[in-house]
C-alpha cells in the first residue's frame, strides 16, 4: 500500500479559518462600510490639521491670536475653533464606533442566524458551534482592534498638535469626550462590544431585541465610566492657596476644619456671591482650604486601569457565552 493510501483526510477547514472565510463572503459590504467610515474618521483628522495650518498665515502671534499680539484681546481663525469643536467629541465618537460594532455582532452577526434558523447548516458541515461563534468572535476583534489603533493614533497626533496651542480650549485630556479616544482604552470598549455583542445574541436570539439590549448595556457601561472615571486612581491633595497649574484635573475642594474633617464646596453652592461662598464654608467650620485633582501625570494610569476592567468584562462575557451556547446546544 503506497504512502498516498495511508494519508489521513484532510480536514475541511482548519481550525477558524473555514468560518471566518465564510463570514468574510456573507458580509463583506458590510466590512466594505466600516473601511470606509475609518478612512473617513482619519480623513477628517487629518483635513482638520491641514486646514489650521493653511489658516495660520493669517495668525500673528504663536498662540494663534489673528489680532495685534499683547493688545489683551484674543480671536483665533475659524480653522483652529472649529477644529477645536470638532476633536472635543472625538472620544465620544470612539464610543459611538464601539456601540455600533456592538450591536453589529449581537443581530447581523449572530442573533440573525440563530433567529433564522441558518445556523444548523455550518454545524452540520465543517464548524463545531464552539467554532461557529469563536469565528463570530475572531474576525470583529481583530478587525476592530486593527481599526481602533489606527484611529487612536491619528486622533492623538491630531489632538496633540492642536492642544499644544497654550489657547486651545476643550481639549483637556480628562474631558470624557475626549479622554477614551487618546489611549488603549478605545480598544478595549471595542472590545467589549465585541463579548456583549456576542452575549446578547445566544441569550436572546431575536435579532432586534439582541441589538437593542447590546446597545442598553454598552451605554451603560460607557456612562458609567464617563461619570466615575476619577475615582479609577487616587487624586493629590493640595492644601491652602497652593493649587496646581496647568492641565490639572480638579475633582473636589472645599475646607477642612480644625479637626480635619471636610467640607465641600457644592454643599455652598447656592450661597451665591463668592464672598458669602466663602463665608458659608467658614461658618460651617472651615479653616483650611483643599482641593483633590489628578494631575496629568495620572493620564496613564487612570486609562490602563479602565482598561484592564472593560477587557475582564469583555472576557467574562465572552466565557458566559459560550456556556450558554454550549448548554443550549451542547
């Protein structure tokens, strides 16, 4: 018997590589579409740049400033204000690409076929379900954290120029529309959607009903974390008159008392003038002024911490999902 007639068949398709070049037919318009929003997310970025810099011939000063310099009025070109405008909800568009991948996954994806009943043909075929939805996993993680990078490092080479400017107004790091499209963190809500994408899907197999839960849980999640990202990391204390410059983050001021204890400004409010603001802090026992801020320096950290919480999220999500496809479909 010859060596050909001892050969064990092949597999129809390795691994993942049979489901994804499947799912790579069935939606490449699809993919098509979200090439095309990346090339314009960067074509704007970049259109945005380049405009500010044909518009600074007509800058007389190097903040900008299109009046005579030191005359202590300010007017910039309407380039670099609108440009400003435009970068400011640039994290918030990140967000927005995240939400869409999400509930991509959870109805064309995956609730579509299990709604339709579709999917018993690629079981019955070559792919396990486990395979089936790890595929349905694969290629929108991938594509989406290729995706994600591009577009954080164009964003960042964009918002960097710009915020260099010592006049340039709402592009503070810390601002949550800008804040989730400077770092990692982008790619990690990508991924998110991704798992909760996924989840919806096998939990509810309604393909309308998948993409509205996907939707509900991510802006949750994303709301979430835009209200309570300070607490992330432990702010600096500043005490008295010696409060930071620069492109601090305040969080919280106020006074402490002699013993110590803190009074905060918003319980002073509705006091008015800044005088009786001050008064009422004083009336209340306050000695010592402080104010909590995260410095720039804690940039890093507050993004890697978020981070690290949305990828186990994503990851206890995409664990829960395929238990669940598992004892439904074994």
């Amino acid at each position: 018997m010859s060596a050909i007639g001892l050969r064990a068949p092949a597999a129809p398709a390795a691994g993942l590589r049979g489901p994804v070049r499947v799912l790579l037919r069935q939606h490449r318009r699809s993919l098509w579409a979200a090439c095309a929003l990346l090339v314009l997310g960067i074509g704007i970025v970049v259109g945005l740049r380049i405009w500010v810099a044909v518009a600074s011939s007509a800058e007389r000063c190097a903040d900008g400033d299109t009046t005579r310099c030191g005359d202590g009025s300010y007017l910039p070109t309407y380039a670099r204000t609108a440009t400003e405008t435009y970068l400011a909800d640039g994290g918030t568009a990140v967000l927005l690409l995240a939400g869409l991948i999400g509930v991509f996954v959870a109805g064309p994806l995956i609730a579509r076929e299990l709604e339709s009943g579709t999917f018993r043909l690629a079981w019955a075929q070559s792919a396990s379900p486990a395979q089936w939805l790890a595929a349905r996993l694969a290629l929108p993680a991938a594509l989406a954290t290729a995706g994600m990078t591009v577009l954080v490092l164009v964003y960042r080479w964009g918002w960097s120029g710009i915020r260099s400017n010592p006049r340039a107004s709402g592009l503070s790091w810390f601002q949550s529309g800008i804040h989730p499209a400077l770092g990692p963190t982008a790619v990690a809500y990508a991924l998110l959607a991704v798992a909760v994408g996924a989840l919806c899907a096998v939990v509810v197999r309604r393909t309308v009903l998948s993409m509205s839960l996907t939707a509900l849980v991510l802006g949750t999640v994303m709301l979430g974390f835009g209200k309570r990202r300070y607490e992330l990391w432990p702010t600096v204390r500043a005490l008295g008159g010696d409060y930071p410059s620069g492109d601090a983050w305040y969080t919280e001021s106020g006074m402490l008392t002699a013993s110590g204890k803190e009074i905060y400004s918003k319980d002073c409010i509705p006091a008015g003038s800044a005088e009786s603001f001050t008064s009422c802090l004083r009336n209340r026992g306050g000695i010592t002024g402080f104010v909590d801020y995260h410095p720039a320096s804690h940039f890093w950290p507050l993004q890697l911490v978020e981070t690290g919480i949305l990828l186990v999220l994503a990851a206890a999500a995409v664990a829960l999902a395929f238990r669940v496809l598992r004892r439904r479909h074994g």
